[in-house]
C-alpha cells in the first residue's frame, strides 16, 4: 500500500479560524431516516415558477437532435440549496470518472469538492494552504487570474521557469537545492503551481519524464504539488504523446498519495458560463476549502450542476470524453489557421512555439522593448490587441512576449490579425511597412 502523505501540517493557520456553517453543518443529520427538519429557511418548492428544464443537444454528425428533461424531483433538487461540496449524483459521476481515467481509487484518502469554476477552489485552496510570510513556488510565466488571487496572499512569489516544454525540473531543484544559501531565514516553500497542459499563457504542455522528475523532487523536499489542469481535456498532440497527470502519477512514481491537489474544469469544454469546476484532493483540504464555501457563497449553483449532471449521465465517460476529443480537435484546427497566418506574416518579426493543446500561443516579438508599450501605445491603434507577457510575470519582470488566443478567430481575422501586428512591430522598428 502506498504512503498518505499528511496533508495537515500544510494547511493554514487561518483555515483553522473557519467553523462550520450554524446551518449548513447539521445538514447531514436531515438525511436521518425519519427526521423531521425543519433546519433550512429554503423555499418552498411549489412556488417556483420551472415546471421543466429542457437541454437540447446539438447533433452530432448524422445523429438525430436530443433532448434532455429535468423535472420532477429532480428539478426540485436543481433549483434549491444543495450540498455545499456538490449536488450528490454529480460528485460521485466525477468521482467514478477520476477513478477511470486517472487510475486512482477512493479508499487513497481523497474526495472531490465542486466549486463555482476552478478558479474558485483555487481561490480557497491558497487561503487553505497560505500563512502570512510564507513563499509559494509559481511556475514563470503564470496565468493572470491566478496572480490576480495571489497578488493579495501575504505571500512572496518564488519564480520557477518554464521553456518550451513546460516546468523546467533542474531549474526548480536549483531553487530548492540552494534555498538555505541564496535565501537565507526565509522560509521553505511548501506549495508548487503548475499549469501542465496548453499552460495559460505559453501553450507549453510539460511530457511525462519532467512530471516524474518534478514529483521526485516534490517528495525530497516536501511540497506540495497544486496541479491546475483547466486545459487537460483540450490535448490535440500525436494520439498516445499525451502525458499522465500528476494526479495519476504520484502512487507509482513516489509509492505514496496525498501530495497532489488537482484542478479540473468543465468551462472549455462544456460551458464557461455554468462555472463548474471540481477539486481532487486529500479529504482534510477539500473538508477546509468547503468550510469556506459553506461561509461565504454557500455552493455552486445546483441548477447548472444538475444540468451539466443530466448531459453526463447520458453521455457516461465514454460519451464525454469522445466530445472532448471533437473540442480538441476543433481547437487543433483553429491553431493550425492561426499559425499559417503567423507564418506568412509574422516570420522574420515574430517566435513562437506550436502548442499541442489549449488555445493559446505565446508570441515573442523580435524587438528592444518590453511589449506593454508596444501594444498599449501602437497596436491598439491599429485595431490589434493581445495580452502584454508583463501580465503573467508574478514579480512583473520586462518580457517581449505576448499572449494570443485563437480560439474565436477565423482565417481571414487571423490573417488580418497577423498583418496589423507585423506592421505594429515594423512601425517600432523604423521600417517600412509591407
């Protein structure tokens, strides 16, 4: 049997300040055979004014469009307060799926919670982990949204580059293996943020070797590993190239569990406007991440949850991943339009690497200045806009590089696209324009 590794000497001393919910916390007494509750100030059912929801699915090739109902109880369920980690039936689908497709098993000592996106367990997960003072390892370049939480963490932000290939693990034990001498009375990290797949910003997708060089090293030195997957079911690489998660690794590679907490969203590839996204961690954090939950915004939304429940269980795992496998291809698609416009106007001005997933590429321009300037003050005017790399530097270091996202363009915007940078970058040159 594998290791656990104790998750509670990592947690927070505020996350120890949270209580349960004066409410919320008996809720599982009303699940007692015969209780009477009469707990919850919920409404009352027979008020609400859905008598029915229908989802209707998009064909796919030839097939005949369906449609989903839910109503009944079910709709009921879907349109009152639920379980603060999840609406049940949804919780144990990805419980299943997790098993499934990354080969773990519930008795490990992990559990999933449900959060309003990814983004919002990640929020509570840093509150849950961070103590004033301490120094989180941050993969460099990172994605804004995740600054944007850690920017007000009383934390210091430790950059670990990436190339290429994602996290570079020599890099990382250069960090670790000199701490003492470089850093001298500043505490040891014990968090590491990775994006592995089509990172936001870079496109990078780490391969497998590196995560089990980085796992080795997360046990030699005890940190804890917080895997932001948002981009995992949006892989379009050579079929089989596609690495494990760290989720799935940690058991074989170290013959332990409990050092990885995994984040996944259903937004690329569902919908980003229902905000589902779901937590895979050690039970003692998804315990303190749902304490704040139960706090503050008491759930996510049990009507979207029951929605996104009723496609799942209609389509199983199997059904599932064959539409991720359609998303992915679609954005392989729509990279390869961006690209073969980038190579017609972008060469000789402009690097970048090729991403295998996610929808972003990350664009080096082959200039002497920082590309703040360069888009704020000359792009934009030309009707060109795209995210400054200085947005995803956590200590905001200078950088050439800027973010695009191709996953709303079409050939000719990205043609055009393409044509108005090469120009802006022209223009800071000094050179003609062609």
């Amino acid at each position: 049997m594998p290791t656990t590794v104790d998750i509670t000497p990592f947690l927070s001393e505020r996350s120890k300040m949270w209580k349960p919910s004066a409410i919320r916390g008996l809720f599982p007494l009303e699940k007692r055979p015969g209780m009477i509750s009469l707990l919850a100030g919920k409404p009352a059912p027979d008020t609400f004014p859905f008598q029915s929801i229908t989802l209707k699915l998009k064909p796919v090739a030839d097939e005949t469009p369906l449609e989903l109902t839910i109503d009944g109880d079910d709709l009921s369920e879907a349109l009152q307060y639920g379980a603060t980690a999840g609406l049940p039936r949804l919780v144990k689908w990805i419980e299943d799926f997790q098993c499934q497709v990354h080969h773990r098993s519930l008795d490990e000592g992990w559990r999933i919670s449900v959060g309003s996106g990814s983004q919002d367990l990640m929020h509570k997960a840093f509150q849950t982990l961070i103590n004033e003072g301490d120094n989180l390892l941050v993969e460099t370049p990172v994605y804004a949204g995740t600054l944007g939480i850690l920017n007000v963490e009383p934390c210091a932000l430790i950059e670990v580059p990436t190339d290429t290939k994602g996290l570079n693990p020599e890099a990382l034990e250069r960090i670790l293996s000199t701490w003492d001498s470089e850093r001298p009375n500043q505490r040891f990290p014990k968090c590491l943020y990775t994006i592995p797949t089509g990172s936001n910003p870079t496109g990078a997708s780490i391969p497998e070797a590196r995560k089990v060089e980085v796992l080795k090293l997360a046990k030699k030195y005890n940190l804890i590993i917080l895997e932001d997957d948002a981009y995992a079911f949006v892989y379009y690489g050579e079929k089989g190239s596609k690495a494990r998660s760290y989720f799935a690794l940690e058991k074989e590679v170290n013959d332990e569990v409990g050092r990885v907490v995994r984040f996944d969203s259903f937004s690329k590839v569902l919908s980003s406007g229902m905000r589902i996204g779901f937590l895979s961690a050690p039970k003692e954090l998804c315990d303190k991440v749902d304490l704040i939950t139960a706090n503050t915004n008491l759930q996510t939304s049990s009507t979207t949850q029951a929605m996104a429940y009723a496609l799942l269980q209609h389509w199983g795992p199997e059904g599932f991943l064959a539409h991720t496998a359609r998303v992915a291809e679609y954005y392989r698609s729509k990279r390869d339009l961006f690209e073969a416009a980038a190579e017609k106007y972008l060469t000789g001005v402009a690097k970048w690497n090729s991403p295998v997933a996610g929808m972003f590429v990350y664009i080096e321009l082959l200039l002497d200045v920082d590309s703040l300037a360069v888009i704020r003050d000359k792009a934009v005017e030309k009707g060109f806009l795209a995210v400054p790399g200085v947005s995803f530097m956590p200590n905001g270091a200078s950088t050439k590089h800027v973010r695009i996202s191709f996953s709303l363009t079409n050939g000719p915007e990205a043609e055009e696209a393409c044509k108005r940078l090469r120009d802006t970058i022209l223009e800071v040159r000094g050179e003609k324009q062609a």
